[in-house]
C-alpha cells in the first residue's frame, strides 16, 4: 500500500478491524470476487464519510497485486480461517513461542555455526 503511495491515513484505516481482515474469515469461496469487492467498498464509502482521499486506480493497483500474492501464490485455503474447527488445534501461537524459547535456550552463541545449529534442531 505504501509503494502505490496511498496516505497513511488511509493505509492506517484500510488494515483496521474489521476491514481487509474480513477477508480472512468468510467463506473462501466467496474471498474472490464478492469479498473483495464488499471491502473495496466499505473502504470506498468509509473514505469518503472521513473525507479521506480514495483513489480508484491505485486501490485497482493493489487489488491486483492482492490477488496475484494472496489469491494465486499463497491459496485462500492458506490464510482464511472460515470454517475451521478451533477446538482441534490452537487459537495462538503459544506452541511456537514455546518452542522458540525452547530453541533459543538450546543454542548457546546468538549465531552458532551450522553444524552446532542442526545438532541442537535434530534433538528438539
């Protein structure tokens, strides 16, 4: 968003609650093209309400790097959460925090060499 120059003001708004996130938890089916043309515009209209600029050419710009990165390289059944049975896995990265205290607790140097770095990786 920075690099099609949008204002921070609008950058700032555009990744609030409840705006771009919803794309993370309707249906994924439904991410492409009603989800984002629902928040294009509640983003158009809320711009407009806050006397915020909105430029229709440069949010098209970001749409289309949107779909290409998120939509095609990185599938929406990669990031979008809707449906998911949460009482199966973990709501928080807990796990990782603690594995990470784990690995960093495990390596004595901050930049161990790479076999020092596998052998502490093959006994976690």
């Amino acid at each position: 968003m920075i690099q099609l120059r949008l204002s921070n003001d609008v950058v700032a708004f555009a990744m609030e609650t409840g705006m771009q996130d919803m794309l993370t938890v309707i249906n994924s089916d439904h991410v492409v093209p009603h989800g984002i043309a629902y928040v294009t515009r509640k983003l158009r209209q809320e711009c407009t309400a806050l006397n915020l600029a909105y430029t229709s050419s440069k949010w098209t710009m970001f749409w289309s790097y949107f779909q290409r990165t998120w939509v095609r390289q990185f599938p929406v059944v990669l990031w979008n959460v809707h449906g998911m049975d949460f009482t199966v896995g973990s709501r928080t990265n807990n796990p990782l925090e603690r594995f990470n205290r784990e690995l960093n607790a495990s390596i004595a140097s901050p930049h161990p060499n790479l076999p020092a770095f596998v052998g502490v990786i093959d006994i976690l």
